[in-house]
C-alpha cells in the first residue's frame, strides 16, 4: 500500500486483475512523484469503479461509458501542468462511450486512460462487450462471440493519441503504467485481464495469453508524434460564470416568508424568460430565487412550464407540488398545469380570459392577458401579478427588462396600459 490507497484489502472477487491493476497505478504515480491530491481519477460503471472509496486521491463517479468526457471536461480545466487526470474505464464503457475515447485521442487531451478489458461486462452478469474477442464465452454468447472486438489501441491510434499501448495484466505492470502516464498528451492503456467470476468459468481450460494471442491482438506500444493539446488550439472557452452580471440588491423586500409560482404557456410565448424577468427583479428585492423549465423535447410545440421559488431565506428544495400561485396564458399551459391547480387550496390562480378555470381552491382573476400578443401574455401576466399582489415590485421588472436589453421587443407600453388600467 502506498499514499494513494487506503487500503491494500482491495473490493474485488479473489483473482480479479483490477486488483493488479489499482495497486500497479498506484505505484505509477508515486514513482512519477505526484502527490494523492494532485491525481483526479474518473471511474466509470463497472467492478473497477467500486475502487472510488480505496483512493486517497480526488475520484468522481462517471455514468457508464462517460468517464473519459468527465476526464476531458477536467483536463479542459486543470490550468496546473502538475496535475493528473487518470480515467479507468472497462471493456463495457469504452465501447459505450467510444467516441469519447475518439475525440479525446483526437485533441490529444492531457490525460490517461486505463482500458481495463477482461472481455466481458463484468458488474452486470457477464455480457459480451464490444472487445469481447471472436470465440469467447459470455452469458450472451454461450457458443462464443461470433464477432471480432474492436482493436481500442488501433481505433485510438488512428484518432491521434500521442501514445497507445496494449500489456497483460499480470507480474509487475507499474513501469509500463509509468510510461503511459507520463506522456504528455492522450494515452490510453488496454490491460487484458479475465474475469475469474465469469470469464473463467465459461472459458474453462482457456488461458489468457491464448486468448489475447488467438484473437490477434498484440502487446505493444503505438505512438503518434504530437504535442499535448493547449487551450488555445481548440475553441475559445469563455468563462460563462464571469460574464454572469451580478443583480443589484436595489429594491426594498416585500415577500415575507416563501412563495412558489407556476407559469404555463404555450412554447416560443415567452414564459421561461417571463419567468427569468420575474425571477431577477425578486432577486433585486434582496430575494433567494429558484427557476426551472419543463417543456417537451419538441421545444418548439406544445406546452412550456417554468416554476419559481422566492423566498427571503435561502432555498434548499426547489421542486414545487401544488403551487402558491399559478399563471396560465395558454390551453396547452392549462393543460399541463391542471393537476396542480386542482390541487391548490388557497392561492391565486391567474387565467387568460380565453380559458375555462378548472375546479381549484385557488382565486381564481382573469385577464385578457393574450390581447398583448400570444408571445407577451405571460410577460404581461407576471407584470399582473406583481401589481396585484404587491410580491414584487413592477418597476423592478421594468428595469429587469430595460437593462436585458430586451426592451425594444416587448410591449412594454401596453402592458403598462393595462395594468394600470
Ligand atoms: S465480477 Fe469479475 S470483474 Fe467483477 S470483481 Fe469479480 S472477478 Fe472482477
């Protein structure tokens, strides 16, 4: 054991090569003199992920066959060149997330992966993989794979990582795991390995060298003579949370307490920047604010919901059941909404005139919010309910819309019309 594993009583079945291969990275990173805590591991789905906990290192979890994008958005970030991004993946997840492993290679990212290939989705029951080799047995190919796996060092070689390397996973692997994780750029190590819960049992009397040997595949190491990749060749990253203009706490608070809001319209009618609008002039008044959207993956049809918290004490749950308050300006909105709203036992309902009021608990004050245009109406309702309730201050809203930039697109002069009309 060294400073990189808790532990040397590692979680997997007895035999298992993942074993080999945590202890062996282990010892490639500490003869590369990397502290624990400059080494992030990304783990993805599959028994080597469970090695998360053993690590003395930073780890995230990925999803199955996303481990290497994880990988990638934290090499894009890492501005220390004294840093180590190592991703362990499985067979399973590299077919899955196979074009992450492509594009990764093809920038040639600062980073490495470790393809831990015992032929077979191992976490699951013992499924065949996409490099499951031709003739070997899994649970989903008891006569044998009758297709050839993929070549992972060739396809990422042929993409452009700076080193590829294929060895097997046994006896002391930690010099060729030194070398890949010292290079400067994209490597990708496969280690072949068999699973001893699976592999071995529907292969009885196979060995592993025959296996890899028979299947064609060959240890060795492929290089593609390229510089690590530098921010400054790919596409500009902006940083987004610096173009974020603060809001102005310039408004005094009118809400006491909490208030949760329901908007449902139509799509493309402007209820997600109504929402966004009301959202910030309540921050203005020294708020906490929440906002979700909720609309079909069709976002051009059909309804569009954004729910809203406002609370003068900061929010940690921002799900809303049945709402404080509804605004409605559409049938599709209604629609959407209507289970929430009949489940409302107090409350303000605020419904375009066009629209029959479902059965509510809720107060239920109709406008004619459409008459500003179909693409306004939810604007001019917001504005509607902040006059009539006093919750928010419309001039808030007013210089929310002015500074947005937005002004010029909006109604402004008729929905000032009609609520104070
Ligand atoms: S099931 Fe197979 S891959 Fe998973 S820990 Fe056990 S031996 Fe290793």
């Amino acid at each position: 054991m060294n400073g990189f594993l808790k532990t040397s009583q590692l979680p997997y079945c007895k035999g298992c090569g993942h074993d080999l291969i945590a202890k062996k990275s282990a010892e490639a990173l500490e003869k590369l003199e990397y502290a624990p805590l400059d080494v992030i591991v990304v783990t993805d789905i599959g028994c080597h992920g469970i090695i998360d906990k053993c690590l003395n290192t930073h780890t995230v979890h990925g999803l199955h066959g996303r481990s290497v994008a994880l990988g990638a958005g934290i090499s894009f970030g890492i501005e220390n060149p004294g840093k180590k991004v190592l991703v362990f993946i499985g067979d399973g997840g590299s077919t899955i997330g196979l074009q992450h492993i492509m594009e990764a290679a093809r920038l040639n990212l600062n980073m490495s992966v470790v393809v831990h290939n015992n032929m077979l989705y191992g976490m699951t029951g013992g499924q065949t993989s996409g490099l499951t080799p031709r003739g070997f047995c899994t649970t989903t190919s008891a006569d044998g794979n009758p297709f050839a796996g993929y070549d992972i060092c060739e396809l990422a070689h042929t993409a452009g990582a700076a080193y590829s390397s294929r060895i097997m996973g046994v006896g002391d692997i930690s010099g060729e795991l030194t070398e890949a994780f010292s290079v400067e750029g994209f490597s990708l190590t496969e280690i072949m390995e068999i699973c001893p819960s699976y592999g071995v049992k529907l292969n009885p009397r196979r060995k592993l060298a025959e296996i890899v040997e028979s299947s064609g595949r060959k240890t060795g190491v492929w290089k593609n003579e390229r510089t690590g990749f530098v921010l400054e060749q790919g596409k500009k990253c902006n940083d987004l949370m610096e173009e974020l203009k603060e809001v102005e706490n310039d408004f005094p608070a009118r809400l006491k307490g909490n208030l949760s809001l329901v908007l449902s319209g139509s799509a493309g009618e402007g209820i997600q920047s109504a929402a966004t609008l009301l959202a910030k002039a309540a921050m203005r008044s020294g708020c906490h604010v929440t906002q979700k959207g909720s609309y079909p993956v069709t976002v051009g049809v059909g309804f569009s919901t954004a729910e809203v918290n406002i609370s003068t004490e900061p929010i940690n749950f921002h799900g809303i059941g049945v709402p404080d308050v509804a605004i409605i300006t559409s049938e599709d909105g209604l629609t959407h909404s209507k289970k929430r709203i009949e489940g409302m036992k107090g409350g303000m309902l605020f419904l375009d005139d066009s629209l029959d009021a479902p059965s509510t608990g809720a107060e239920v004050i109709k406008r004619d919010f459409r008459s500003v245009g179909a693409r306004s109406a939810c604007l001019y309702a917001v504005f509607y309910f902040a006059m009539h309730t006093k919750l928010v201050d419309t001039e808030a809203i007013f210089m929310t819309i002015e500074e947005s930039g937005m002004a010029a697109k909006m109604p402004l002069d008729k929905i000032k019309e009609k609520i104070q009309a």
